[in-house]
DNA sequence: GCGTAAGCGAGACGGTACGTCTGGTCTTCCT
DNA sequence: AGGAAGACCAGACGTACCGTCTCGCTTACGC
C-alpha cells in the first residue's frame, strides 16, 4: 500500500472518526485524509469515480476544503505521487555501479506494476495527454526534477566507468523507462529480462 | 490531416450542409461526418472538447444517431485510428530488411509526432488507464492485430537472418515502440538518432 | 390541502413511481409534481426547507428539469398561488350587493388564515419585501390581476348603490384587506367582527 | 440615515480602521459597527445581502464576535429597530387627543415610507413569515411592548372622550396600521387621506 | 505585578444549497 | 426506417454562507 494509503486493516466505507479541529492552522489531518482517500478511490474504483465530491465524502472532508487547497484533482493526485514515490522509490544518490542502476530500473518496473503510487503516475500520464496544464505540473513538480537526479546519477555513474551510455543521458532514460511504462501502460506483466537486456545493450560498456 | 478528415479547403465551423437523407439504409454520410467531426474537434480542441454533444453539433448530425451506432466516443476515434492508420502507417508486408524495420520506426516516430492519427492513438492510450473498455477494445481492434502483423513481420525478418532480435519478439517490440510512445506523451521532439541506436542495440545482428 | 397538491392518501416520503418519459414535449406530470411538491414541503417544513434540492428530490425530477421552467423557486409558488387562487378563492364577477363583498372578505380572511395558499400568498408578500423580482412578479402576475377584478367589481357595486366607498377604490381595497393581511402575518385568529365593521364603516352607504 | 448608521459622510467600502482592542469587556465600537454595517448592508443592498459574513467583513468585525453576541442576524435587526424606533417614532404617553393620534399614525405611514428602520420592520415582518423564531422575536422584543404602549394610549383617548373606537383596541389597531403596512409591503405610495379617512370612520366619535 | 479570564480578529473546518453543465436515455415528429 | 429535435433523470462542477472551533493577542481585574 502507498505511504499516503490508510492500512489494509482499516475499513474503506465506514464513517470517518471526527478528527479534533485545528482552529486557525491548516489540518494536517485533514491534509491527510484527503491524499488517502484519493488514493484509495484510484486504486479500488478508478479514474472515473476519483471525484471531488467523492473525495470530500470518503475523507470526511469538506468540498471547500478541498478546493481551499488544491486546485484540481490532478494536484492531490501530483501530492501522494510526489510523497510516496520518496518513499518507495528513491533515486539513488550515493551507488554509481552498473548494477544499482540494473536494480533501481527493476525497482521502477515493479513500482509501475505493482505500487498503487504506479497506477497515480500512469494515471497522470494518461491525463496529461487530454490537458496541458496536467502536463505541465507533472513534468514541473515530478517528471522534471526526477529525471534531472536520474540524468545526474547515471552522468556520475558514466564518469566512473561503470556504465557507456549509447546516446545522450536524456534519450538512454527514455530508452529504458520508455519500454517499461509502455508495457505498463498496455497492460504487459513484469518482465525482467527486458530490463536486463535493456541495460546490457544500452548502458553497458561494449567489451 | 488524417484520412477520415475534412479536406483542408473545407470550412470547419460552418453550418454543416443538409446532406441528402438516407431513407431505411444506414448512412455513410452521417458516418464520415461523425469520424471527421470527432478528429477534427481531438485535433483543434483537445480531448477535453470532444463530447458526444460537439461531435453531433459539429457533423449536423443528432445524438441518438451517434448513440445509436457507437457505444461511446472512445470508439469513434478508434474507428478514425484504424481506418487513418491503416492508410498512413500500414505494417509492411513484403520487405522484411533491416532497413525496412527502420523505415518503419522512423515512420511511427513521425506519426505520432506529426499525424492527427498519432495524437488519437496518443489520446486512446491514456483514456484506456482510466477506463478498462476502452483498454479492452483499443486491444482487440487496434493493438492486437497491429503487433500481430508487426511480429509476423519481424519474424520473417529474422528467419531471412536480416535481423538478431535481442529478446522474444513482443518484448523487442515493447522496447522499441515503448521510447517513441513514451517520449511523444511526456512532449519530447523526435529524435532520429534513438530509433538507430535502438534497431542497433537490440535488432542488429552483432557483428 | 390546496389544489395542486396531492391527495392525503398519498404518501409524502415514498420513492417517486417512475414516470413515463414525455419524448420532446414538455412533460406536464413533472410539472405538477414539482408544483405539488413545492406547496407540499411549505406546508409541511416552512419556507427554509423550500430549497430546488428538495422539491427536485421531492418531485422526483431533475434539477434540471425545474431550471429550465421557472427562473426561480418563487415562480413555483406563483404558479401554485394563481392555480389554487382561482378555485378556491375566485373574485365574483355577478353579483354585486353589499352582502356579496361582505362575503368576500369573510372568505378572504379565512383564506388567509386556513388555506395552504393562503400562506403561500404571505409566504410571497413575505419574500417579495426580500428580492425586488419576487415583489415585480406577484404583482404582475397575481395582485395586479386580481386588484383590477376586485376594483371592477366594486365599481359595479357603487354604481348599483350598493356601496359608497369612503375614498377611491384602491385605497378602500387597501383598507379592507391591509388589515386582514396583517393580522394574517402578525400570528392573529380570524376576528369575523373586524370584517364587518371595516365594510360598515368604509363601504355602507351612511345611513 | 437611521440612528444606529454610520454618518453619510464615511466610505462604506473603504478598510475599517482597526479599533482599539477592549480586553475582557464587551467592545461596544464593536457592537455599534455591527449595528451599523447590517443597517447600511440592508439598506444599499437588501436582504439577500445581509449574511453574517458580510456584516463581519464590513464592519470589521470576527464572525465570532457576532455569534458570542447575537444568536442570528435577525436579532442584530430587531436590535437597531428597537434603538431607531424609539427615536424616530416614540409612541406618545401625554397628549391623548384625537389629532395627536391622526398626528401619529401620518408619522407612522412616513417612517413605513421613508425611514430606514421601516424597512427594517417590513424585513422581519417579512422574515417572521419564514421563520418562527423571527416571529417570536419580533413579538416579544418589538411588537407587543410597542402594541401595550399605543393601546395604554388610546384607551387614555377614549377614556377623556376623544375617541369612540368602533371595536377593541387590537381590532382598532390592527384595522389603522394594517393598511398602512400593508401598502408599504405592496409598493404603494404613501396616502394621507388613507390615515385621514380611517381614523374618521375607525375612532371619531360619531356626530 | 502577575496570573487568570474574557473579548477580540482571523480563518480553517464540515456542511448544505446554489445554479450550471454534460452524459446517456427516451419519445415524438418529419423525411 | 431512420434522422432530427429536444425533454428528461442523474449527478459532478465550483462558489457562497452557514455555524463551530482554535489560535494568538490584548486588556482588565484580583490576588
């Protein structure tokens, strides 16, 4: 379950306990409802049932309080991808080999696949062709700054020998993250070997 | 302009002319009308501008007749996908070089970077992450037959030694085609040069 | 219970039976149900409850559906008043003696104090001293009218020597009726002697 | 401007000036901006206008503060009628003569007409049609102390031979004020043969 | 003179209703 | 028969107020 998900233990329709207000001060908790209950309706009802006055009514929130503070679904669903995806998929920073790189694009296959945090970034994608501002944001707060510490990684990783990248850091990551979201996108199962061969033909050294 | 498209001489916003009534025969006027209206609307407005209402406005044509031929709009556009990419990005069927499977990248590449029919294959692929039927028939009416003729294509390919592939065909297929969808939906410029370095890394015979 | 509502038999809380559908004409079941609906939950809940939610929920009909036919709630009660004005409370138009006026204003007073649209007529005076509109329709559609049958009917009668109104007829009409109305909106039981003095006094030829 | 509005020489839209702060005792530059600000709200832009908000926001002022102090906004407008209506139209206690109470019921019929806080009279009159508590308010507050002292009064008149009233005193009341509210509620103009006539022919003693 | 208590402006909160909009269904009329 | 027209139910949209609550501040009172 995703960092923002409440626990697989707890109910998703029952009545929401009345949380202590906050008086003047933004509600963390409300905060918090709403990133989860967004969550869940992804991920047990979809896209189409991910309305603002759904939302509002699972986390036992207000409408208003919801607009006060997003200004559109997309950014609730841009929060819990942005705070998740920190969690459960880190770029790493310190590791430059070969095969941390090998490791971090299983990670990323298995969190397309398996993560409800996945299905927000598939979703976001999906949206972003039908509305520019979605594009916008997502590349702004998630794709760009990722792809910025990924590009940043592999360059350090390349400057150690470890990997010879067959084309410029930018086209290599479409190379290899391309394949994985497509199959996502398409609905293909996980298939390991494909990142392996991916690795091997793109970054390897030849040799 | 796509195949199923107005011709550019044609006026776009005008009061759709009184097309001559059918009698008790299905109308193929009222057909091309609605699929020209779809693409043209997906075209100039976006997805979000193309509700069954505009489509009908727009083709002169009244909602039941649409409601009456097609389940929803997603398969309006998948009827305009198959019939305009049948007739601007065919799967070849009878070269099956190396160069021939490069051709053919570099012509997906432009397709849907620059064909109205790539941003509906484009639209279609994100509307089937929010709503299973559209992935179901985007599958069964387009993808599926699509890389069937792709597979056999490269299978002969590979028989006649043109090619190595890498890994089994529809995974090949997923890395190559992956980075080219993957890069058009996050609005990256085509990038002649990944498309060689894909067919080398991963079709080339080694030498 | 006044004329456009539904009879006592009938259950006020049960789900609406599903009406047949009109096609492209107006559909005049769902226009009396939103009639009945509206007097039905004055009645019964008060002016605050007369909320468009309601009588839609009530109704068993869109919202929608009472937009496009009245611009506001209170041209509901405009409709139900004049319906259920006419039949219960008709201004003569045949005989104009002293007693018949007489009688008038009895019927008036307990009109008022009795009938569902009694109270819908000070529901109406009420919000018409809130919302210039209200106050330009009631009068347009239903005191105007009316004041104009009254005065030609009393004319009558002054010509036929029945009466010698004390001042011109609509300031006779207003001192007649002026203090039923208030009493009526003050909370004050019928007082039957009051009626009759006030036409001795200002109507009755002095003897 | 009525007693309790801020003098027509001071900008209704402009920041209030920040007041000086009271401590532990009730604030009464508060309570009168209150006062104020509801009086003026109602007065430039009706009732529809009149939310606790907007009282609030004008004069500058914490919903809080109006919801320690008044249990709805009804009560801030009984409270400026009460203030406003002592000043502007005082029942008369000393001169029990006829013309005193031709005298009163014109200044009546011009504080309808003319004086702010007979529109604030005509509101809750209205306001009481909806709302019961308005009308037990109303009553309790405002109507029936001032019904007590204009029938005390008159009974002084009939008492010294001034008046012979033609009924009970509340008959005779509602009977010389109905109308005049009445036609105040219905728009009229106001007419001072109206007053002339019914205290003629409601409390002269007959010659 | 310092703690306690209350009033204050501010503003977030859960709610309800507003009036608008679109989707998909249905019926009637016309060609 | 089939297309055109449009009324209908359903329900999401984003906004405005409702009345409640807490916060952090300020002032007056009493120990």
């Amino acid at each position: 379950m995703s960092a923002t998900s409440t626990p697989p233990t707890t109910e998703p329709p029952e009545p929401p306990a009345p949380r202590a207000r906050s008086g003047n001060r933004r509600d963390e908790a409300a905060r918090l409802a709403v990133l989860h209950a967004a969550d869940d309706l992804l991920a047990e009802q979809g896209f189409a049932a991910l309305t603002v006055e759904a939302i509002a009514r699972r986390a036992g929130v207000a409408k208003q309080t919801i607009y006060r503070w997003w200004p559109s679904k997309v950014e609730i669903l841009l929060d819990t991808l942005i705070e998740d995806s920190a969690k459960t998929l880190p770029v790493p920073a310190d590791r430059p080999t070969a095969a941390a790189v090998r490791g971090y694009l299983h990670d990323f296959a298995r969190f397309l696949d398996r993560d409800p945090a996945g299905k927000v970034l598939l979703t976001l994608l999906a949206q972003a062709q039908h509305d520019p501002g979605t594009a916008a944001s997502l590349h702004r707060r998630h794709l760009g700054p990722r792809r910025a510490q990924e590009r940043a990684w592999l360059a350090a990783a390349a400057d150690a020998g470890e990997l010879a990248p067959a084309l410029d850091l930018d086209a290599v990551l479409d190379a290899l993250t391309g394949p994985l979201v497509y199959a996502a996108m398409t609905g293909a199962p996980a298939r390991p070997e494909l990142v392996d061969t991916l690795v091997d033909r793109l970054l390897a050294p030849r040799g």
